[in-house]
C-alpha cells in the first residue's frame, strides 16, 4: 500500500478536481497528477470532464480500513488533524476556533496546545452518528457540541463537532473547507477580546472592516 496512493483515493470527493485533492493532502499537484494517471490505468479512479471519482469502491473501503487501522496505533499529529476529515466522505466545514486558524491560513491560534487540540468541525446533523464512527474507527474521540475537559478525552487531537439541520455553506481556503468568511467574522465578534489579533489579520488581508486593532504590550528589562 502506497500512503499517497491512499490519501488520494480517500480524500477523492465526486468532481474533486487534481488540484483540489492535492490541496486537501498537501502534496504537489505534478505528484497527484502522476498518481492519477496511474490510478485511471488501473480502474482504481476515473478522471473525466466533470471531475474525479473513485471507479473501486471495494479497494476504497480496504484502504479506509487500513488507514483507520494505522492512525488508530498512534498519536494524531496536528498537521494530519486536518487531513483524516477528509477520508470520511461526508461533507463538512471547520468553524469556531479554526474558522479563525483557516482564514488565517493558520496565523492564529487561541486556547490549544500539542496536549489539548480540539479540532471544530460543522457537520449536517443527518451525520452525526456516522462522524461519531468514523472518529471512533480512527481512534480518536469526537464530542457534540461543546469542547470537553481535556482530562476527559485521549489524545492531544479530538475533535468538536457542530450539528446543524441548515446545510453547510463551505468555502476552500488553502485545501480546507471553512465556514464563509463573513459568519466566521460574527462569530469572532461575539468574544471579540479573544480573537482580536485573528481580526487584524482578516482585515488587513481580506480588506473587511472589522475596525480590528490588537496592541502587544512590551517590557522593558
């Protein structure tokens, strides 16, 4: 088993084009592209006019079972944090605390360490109980809701997860699917004083006014 080959097949999304999959895994487009056409060759997946699409779902499901297999023996880092939502096939959007991370191309971080990273994740409530799973399959634990105590979960990495019955409005920002700019936005103005700095950078970037000014305070020895 190739670990790209795999991510590949994973991370593939029905119309996904070469460039949007190689965002998603953080491998360069010329390499996708290679593994693509070695893939078509084998009937493994199918490049058209409309996009890719996974032609073996039989080989699908084996690698999902075995990349669950391997991620379940050890310590989710940070970087594949990111990437493991991506193998479930189920729509999704980061939000909250990595609304702000996303936008901010990563930029801003607030209230997460290496041994307490809830990642937060807007899923269609419909799905709930198969993203339950599918963390579980991965062994790491997931919560409704509500970030838990980190005593309560194992592992640095744990993910948060946000029903809604409304759909899920996503924009892609560097391989991500994040929450639109402007709810991300209302969402940091609610605990302004706390993702002051993640606003100066949004419109600084984005040119939004969000009249966003952060001071650090400097000491003298």
């Amino acid at each position: 088993m190739d670990a790209t080959a795999a991510k590949i097949i994973l991370a593939i999304k029905r119309g996904d084009s070469i460039n949007r999959v190689a965002s998603k895994i953080g491998v360069s487009y010329s390499w996708v592209y290679d593994w693509i056409e070695r893939l078509e060759d084998a009937a493994i997946v199918a490049n058209t006019d409309s996009g890719l699409h996974v032609v073996d779902h039989e080989l699908r499901q084996q690698y999902a079972e075995m990349m669950a297999a391997l991620y379940s023996r050890h310590s989710v880092s940070q970087e594949d944090a990111y990437l493991i939502p991506h193998f479930a096939s189920m729509a999704f959007a980061y939000t909250e605390i990595d609304a702000a991370y996303v936008w901010t191309h990563g930029g801003y971080q607030i209230a997460r360490d290496h041994d307490d990273y809830p990642v937060f994740v807007a899923v269609h409530e419909r799905d709930v109980d198969r993203w339950l799973a599918f963390f579980q399959q991965f062994g790491v634990d997931a919560t409704i809701g509500e970030r838990p105590d980190a005593s309560a979960v194992d592992g640095a990495v744990h993910y948060v997860l946000f029903p809604t019955a409304d759909g899920i409005d996503a924009e892609w920002v560097d391989g991500n699917p994040v929450i639109p700019l402007d709810v991300a936005v209302d969402q940091m103005l609610e605990n302004r004083p706390a993702y002051e700095p993640a606003l100066e950078i949004i419109s600084a970037e984005y040119d939004i006014d969000v009249d966003a000014s952060h001071h650090s305070s400097t000491t003298a020895d």
